[in-house]
C-alpha cells in the first residue's frame, strides 16, 4: 500500500502548479509565493570545491533574483572558513519545482538538502524520501532556540515526528493602501460584516476601482479563514472533523460563510478578472491601486514595497466575526529538509551542519529581513532589526492574541496539498460564476476530505 501510494504521489506531483506555501502563501501555498513575481528563472551557483571539502548541495526550491543573492551570500561566507564543507546552492523557481523534485526523487538524485512547505512535506514523506529529524535535533545544543509553537504544529503534522527543519513562517494577515484609505476616509475594518459594507460602497466598476481584490484561483488560504471565521468554527474550534472523523465543513454555517464570500463577486464588487486572479495579479490590482485591500500573508511585503513604495502600505490583523474572533491557517512553516539520499543508516552530518547553519540567528536575520517571513530562532527576536520592524511586532501579538483560533488543516493528509490546489481552486470558481451553488461544493469536499481522512486512519 505504501508503495502504490507513494507511486500516485509521485505522478500528481509533476502536475503541481506550485513547490510545497501562501500561493497557500506560498513555497506552494500560502508560504512562498513571492517566488512568482518577476518571472523567478532558476539560478546555480557550483562554485569551487577545494582539498578534500565535501560537497553539500541545496535546492532553494522558492528561487528569485532576491533571495539566491542572498543565499549566495550566506554560502560564501561559510566556504570561505568551512575546511569540512562546501555548501553548493541551487536556485529553482516556484512554478519548476515540483517536477524537479519528483524527477530528483524518482533517479535518485536528490540534493542533500531542499527547501519545502508545511503543506507538502508529508508528501515527500509518503515517498520515504525525507528523514525524521528528531534525533538531531535531540543531541544539538541550540535546539531550545526553535519556537516551540511552531515544533508542535509540524509534529501535529508529522504524526509527532518531525521531518525537516522550520526555518521562518509566514503569518495571514490582510494587507491595506494606507493612502488609499485616507483618500476614501474610511478606517481599516476590523470585522467581516464592516468589511462587507466597504466593498459594497466602494465598487465603481465604471472606473474600474474597487475596495477589495478577490483571489480566484488557488484562495484557499484565505477563504478558509473567512470560512472558518464567518462559521465560527461551527462550534469544533478550528478542526475539520467532527468525534467521528467526519468532516464539518459543509454544515449549514460554512455554507452561509461560503454565500457571503462569493457574493461579493457575484455583486460586482470586486473586478471581473477576480475569478481568475491569481497571487501575481491580486497583489498588481493592489499595487495599482485598483484595489485598497488585500487578505495575504506576511510573504508579499516585498511585492508591495515595489509596487506601493515603503510606508504606503501596512498590515493588519485577519477580519474577524460579530464575536470578535478570528481564524488563521495554522502556523504556515517554511521548511529545510534532509533527503534520504543515503539511505536509513546513511551519514547525514554535512546536511544537518547546512541547516544548522541556515537555522542561525545571523543566517536567518539576512533572510527574513528581506523574505517577510517571521524567523523561528528565537535570537532574532532580540536583534534591533527585528524590534524595529513595522510587521514583525504586529504577528507576535497575533500568536498571542486570545481572540486569535488556529485552523488544523489536516496537512498530515498526503492528498490534502493536491486538494486545495485542484478541487477548491475548480469548485470555487464554479461557485462564483453560477456553475456550482455553495452547498454543492462544501457537499464535494466535505465528502473528499472525509474519506481521505479514513484512508488514512486505516492505513496507522
């Protein structure tokens, strides 16, 4: 069974539009999707090895001209007085990825170490293509640096193993045109229902602006906050199943949420392309100022520094409902993990020193400053960067928030990723243009998700 599993994995993930993210965000997903921006080609960068160093090689599998300056950075200051190790990177874009990596894993020719998503690492799990980390992470000295938060939600994820390394997450939020706001006179909204009237009162189609920029295609971070929210759960904080594993989220609340959510399309109050807007051309429409208000996650601040210009834009917490509460993706980690290139009993040391260095308070502090991410090496906090950031402060408080509810995606499903990417993206789009009502839809996933979830218990 595992192996006729890992075989249709293998299959469907040459298909992804996305690398295990937030477009969720986004490596795939919400978490790196700042990969997409600026047509990402992939960059290497080989360098020299030297006497007898052993070459490290690693897959950045988010790659833009940004971030692979960085990490070439990072590699030569660490080539340059490592006698052990040569750290080899290897920049792939966003959208290249997933067929790299299932070509990789099918010829055995996996890097030592790649980057990945919370989203799809049970994925490469299901293909005994990655090692549990525990035992490393057990015998190094600045584990108790690791936000423990973020360890339990990639454990919930692993079953209570842990398969790769976090290194930052990204945090939903919404994004907002400071300007743009001021100009209209209005404030930021702060509930579901304030938020409505805003999109409502501000659509001049007729010019072609409007309050909201609505994502159709790959939404699901996004819309299922605003579904969770809006339902309130449905009374099971934050979980997709009921006490008999049954997935909730078509009751009758979800159902409403879903109503509420596409009819701001349905009533125009969004720009007709919204159906099939993607992360690219949401964040253009907010660049533009076609639209004063996004829902995102922390990833895109470099997109809206070169769009809106800095301070002209800020961050804001999630839309919440009439109880004041609001609900947020679990924690979206982005990942470096150890492939099983070697084997069970393989010596891995030189891909543990890489993520040991790239977990680094200084390693993360070059990244994060520029990718958005929140670090999880809790010696960044500390750092004046850090304090003096306009977003960092603000996605603390959030985790801290006890207004602020979880959504347990059911990551730990293996087809959960594949889902999201292909069932919601067809089924919402349906719902918007008429194809398809809301029930029907949340009738189809609830349905899907159910039996993914015994196929699962069946299999433990």
């Amino acid at each position: 069974m595992r192996k006729h599993m890992a075989t249709i994995l293998l299959t469907a993930m040459a298909g992804l539009l996305l690398v295990g993210c937030a477009g969720s965000g986004e490596q795939t997903g919400a978490a790196g999707e700042q990969a997409d921006v600026g047509n990402t080609a992939a960059g290497e960068k080989t360098g020299q090895t030297s006497g007898e160093k052993q070459v490290i090689e690693f897959w950045y599998c988010s790659a833009n001209e940004t971030s692979t300056a960085i990490y070439e950075q990072l590699f030569d200051e660490y080539n340059s007085i490592s006698d052990q190790y040569e750290f080899k990177l290897v920049g792939i874009a966003n959208k290249d990825a997933p067929e790299k990596l299932a070509m990789a894993i099918a010829t055995n020719t996996m890097p030592d170490v790649f980057s990945t998503g919370f989203y799809s690492i049970m994925q490469y799990v299901t293909q005994d293509a990655v090692i549990p980390v525990d035992s490393y992470l057990e015998e190094w000295e600045d584990a108790d640096k690791f936000a423990p938060e973020v360890l339990s939600s990639l454990r919930d994820i692993g079953g209570g193993t842990l398969y790769a390394f976090p290194y930052a997450y990204n945090q939903d939020i919404s994004w907002y045109n400071t300007e743009g706001l001021k100009e209209l006179g209005v404030e930021v909204p702060v509930t579901q229902s304030d938020f409505l009237q805003l999109c409502e009162e501000y659509a001049n189609p007729e010019e072609g602006t409007y309050f909201f920029s609505l994502r159709g295609n790959l939404p699901y971070d996004n819309l299922l906050a605003w579904l969770f929210t809006y339902a309130d759960g449905a009374g099971y904080e934050g979980s997709y199943f009921d006490e008999n594993n049954q997935c909730i989220i078509n009751k009758p609340e979800f159902v409403e949420a879903l109503d509420a959510y596409t009819n701001i399309y349905k009533n125009g109050w969004v720009s007709g392309s919204c159906v099939t807007n993607g992360f690219n051309e949401m964040v253009a429409e907010f660049g533009a100022g076609t639209a004063q208000y996004i829902m995102h996650n922390s990833s895109s601040k470099a997109q809206h520094e070169n769009n809106l210009g800095e301070g002209n834009f800020a961050a804001a917490k999630s839309l919440a409902n009439d109880k004041g509460l609001y609900y947020n993706s679990s924690l979206q980690s982005l990942l470096f993990a150890v492939s099983k290139k070697h084997g069970d009993d393989g010596d891995y040391s030189g891909a543990i020193e890489m993520c040991k260095f790239l977990t680094s308070e200084k390693a993360l502090s070059s990244l994060c400053q520029v990718l958005g991410s929140v670090p999880v090496n809790t010696d960044c906090y500390k750092a004046d960067w850090f304090k003096n950031d306009p977003f960092m402060p603000l996605y603390q408080e959030i985790l801290a928030d006890e207004n602020h509810r979880s959504i347990q995606n059911p990551y730990w499903l293996p087809e959960y990723s594949s889902f999201l990417q292909n069932d919601m993206t067809a089924d919402f789009q349906a719902v918007l243009l008429g194809e398809m009502t809301s029930k029907e839809a949340l009738d189809r996933w609830a349905e899907t998700l159910t039996q993914y979830q015994k196929d699962y218990l069946d299999q433990k």
